[in-house]
C-alpha cells in the first residue's frame, strides 16, 4: 500500500486537510480490509455483525393464522351486514391454540378463534369480536362485514421461503435475531469483534485513581475512548499510561500494533511536542503517516497513519479533542474494517433551533456542543458554552452539530441538525 508525499507548509509542516478528505485518504486505506469470521450461538449474536446472508428456508407463517380474537367465516356471507341489519352464523367449532384446527367451515357457519390461531379449513376471514353479538352458545349476530383475507396473516405474509432474511453486513438487532428464531436458526456467522489498543502517553500522566501533585493529570483518555471504543462492540486492550521517552514508546506502540487491529495513543499528537507520534509511526514501516492535523475545532493535531494494513491514530492529548476525533475518524474505521455494509440505522440526530448565535472562523469544521430541551414549537438547541478542552463540557452535553468550513457561523432560530450521544 502506498501513498503520495504529503502537503507541507511553509515551515515544513504536515497541511491542514479538511475533515472529509481526511476521512475519506484514511477510508481509502482500508477498502482491502477483511476480518476473520466465527460462528456463535444465536442469542449471542445480539450487536454482532452478520458476515454471511440468511435465507427463509420456510414460508412464515406456514399456515394461515388470525391476528385477532374472533369469528373464523366465510367472508361472502357477511357481505352487507350492519347493525341495522346484521346476519346470522352458526358457530360449529372452535380453534384450540397450539392445534390445527378440525373440520371445515361450510356456508352459514363459522369458528371461535383466538389471535394467533389457524385459520380453519374454508374459511378465508375473521370478524374481530367487537363486530358481533352473542345470540347463544351456537349462534352469533355479525353486525360489520368483511371482505376476503380480513384480520388474516396468509401464508408467506411474513417472509417467503428463499426470501432474504436477515442481510450480510447486518448489526444484528433484537428484531433481527427473533426474526431468525421464527425461522429456527440456532447459529449465525459473524465477523470476529475488532481489537483496539489504547494507550496515554506523557510523564505527566497518572492512574484517575490517585492524587495529581504538581503539574500531575489524570488519565482521562485511556477510561474514556476505551469506553468509546467498547460501545462499538470492540475488544479494548489498555496499555496504561507509557512514557514520553521514544525508547519506551516506540516499543509499546509496535506491540500493541501486533497485537490488534486499530491502535490510538493519546497525547503525542501536537505539532512541536516532540513529534513523538509522527516519528514513532514513521519508525512502524510504510506507509506511515497520512495526516497530520486537520481544519477542525476541537481536535486539529490528529495524526492517522498505517502501519501496513493497520490504522493508527495519534490523538490530541486535551480529552474533549480526543474524543471528538474518535467520533469523526476513529467510529468510521471501526465501522468500515467491522465488515458493516447494512447499517439499519445511521447516528442518531434529531432537528432543532439553535437558541443563540455562535460564531465559528470560516475554513474549519466546528463542533458545537449542545443541550437538548422541548420548547413551545419543538426541539431546542443550547450550546454548551466552556473551554473546548473541558471535559465537563461534554458530560453535559446531550449532542452537538456542525458549522461548515465555508460557513462563519450559526444564527439564533436557525435550524440546526444535532447528533445526539449514546
């Protein structure tokens, strides 16, 4: 895999690139991609990715069923009934659940059925039982009629044999693994769950667990894109809090590429702190780093490089910015490698009216934190106003929206898309 020389500026450094064709370089990398499969038990398949399509070996329902309690008729015999002039059947039996029914409906009679039972043999309807009136136990008034195939599931209605069932490239959803139940599956192939290694790099790190002394910060990173990651559906290696001394990084980092499939340290990304990152990537072998830094607020110095067929991401050291470039960057090369290709659904988001102006310098993509409340003509955006590095900020937040690079900002009352977080 090989790649251009990158844009460099006037200094001698990595260009900004906008967000998109960052995205779109690092997508490029990994359209060769494939990961293993494994067989798991259908239960177990809940948020796992389908890696081979499932086929209807069967019609669902087999048998015409009810989908309310009722009469089973013959639908010609109640044409023209009202409750000014209902007709009158003859009940000749009944639909016991769980059994086919015996006998046949004839002209002029008709079943007590259940939702949910078989429709018996002749008939081709069901009164629900709102529309009738009990004259005894052998006879009943029908005061609606109905046509043919009224308040029935008919057979295949559901899904048809040799219907796709559930798509390759699903996430599989609780809809989708009762639909599979309904089929009788007992197993489903998925692709294997994605490893991601996450490490925080700096001396001035230390575990969330103990006391900063001066000059000391706690490692938020590693806890919060570990959950990230986690809620993904990935397997997270941590590799703690490692040294800013290359000697000690470089090492960490080949390892824990070895040992997974995406990689993100956190920390050594800014331009001019070293260069750790970039160096440290470079030293993995081709083809290196990709981009190094991007025209975005919060999270311009991150860096996405490859080694071989295996991304790494050099991420800002301020949490709010990491996390910020997990979801633009990180999200989608997990999406992309997990072997999703039937997403059901996209991120959520909802519109709203943005309850204040917000400016925003024109060339880079904003990411506008927000609050969510009802107001009198629907949904309101608040932004959360803070440092963009504060972590509380985002604990706040119940999603945020974008400014456009060509746009100087958003005005109060305009509408705004907001996605929400999870």
């Amino acid at each position: 895999m090989t790649t251009g020389p990158t844009t460099k500026d006037m200094l001698g450094r990595s260009a900004l690139i906008s967000v998109s064709d960052a995205r779109e370089i690092m997508l490029k990398h990994l359209e060769e991609t494939k990961l293993s499969t494994e067989i798991v038990s259908l239960p177990d398949g809940l948020d796992r990715i389908l890696a081979t399509a499932l086929q209807s070996h069967e019609n669902l329902p087999p048998h015409p069923r009810s989908v309310m309690d009722g009469f089973a008729v013959i639908a010609r015999d109640t044409y023209g009934a009202s409750e000014s002039m209902p007709c009158y059947l003859q009940i000749s039996g009944s639909v016991a659940m769980g059994e086919m029914p015996a006998g046949s409906v004839e002209k002029g009679n008709c079943y007590r059925i259940a939702t949910g039972g078989f429709m018996p043999s002749g008939s081709d309807a069901v009164v629900m039982h709102e529309h009738t009136v009990p004259v005894d136990d052998t006879m009943v008034e029908i005061v609606k009629s109905c046509g043919s195939g009224t308040n029935i599931i008919g057979i295949g209605d559901d899904i048809r044999q040799g219907e796709t069932a559930v798509p390759a490239g699903r996430l599989l959803r609780p809809q989708d693994l009762g639909l599979l139940a309904a089929l009788g599956c007992v197993e489903v192939e998925v692709f294997r769950k994605i490893r991601v290694g996450v490490m925080s790099t700096g001396d001035e790190i230390i575990p969330h667990y103990e006391t900063p002394q001066g000059g000391q910060i706690r490692n938020i990173n590693s806890i919060a894109l570990g959950a990230l990651a986690r809620k993904c559906g990935t397997e997270v290696i941590d590799y703690g809090i490692v040294s800013d001394s290359r000697e000690i990084f470089l090492p960490t980092l080949q390892r824990a590429v070895s040992e997974n499939d995406i990689v993100l340290f956190s920390g050594g990304s800014s331009v001019g702190v070293r260069d750790l990152g970039e160096q440290a990537i470079e030293a993995l072998g081709p083809p290196g780093v990709l981009v190094h830094g991007v025209k975005l607020k919060p999270g311009k110095p991150i860096i996405i490089g490859f080694s071989d067929s295996t991304p790494v991401f050099g991420l800002p050291g301020h949490p709010v910015s990491a996390m910020v470039c997990f979801d633009l960057f990180v999200k989608p090369a997990i999406d992309k490698i997990s072997g999703i290709t039937d997403a059901p659904y996209s991120e959520p988001s909802i519109t709203a009216t943005l309850a204040r102006n917000i400016n925003s310098a024109a060339g880079r993509l904003d990411l506008v934190r927000v609050q969510m409340r009802q107001g009198d003509s629907g949904p309101v955006a608040d932004p959360v106003l803070g440092r963009s590095g504060a972590i509380s900020t985002l604990a706040r937040a119940h999603g945020y929206f974008l400014i456009d690079e060509d746009s100087q900002g958003a005005t109060q009352g305009s509408k705004v898309e907001v996605f929400l977080y999870r």
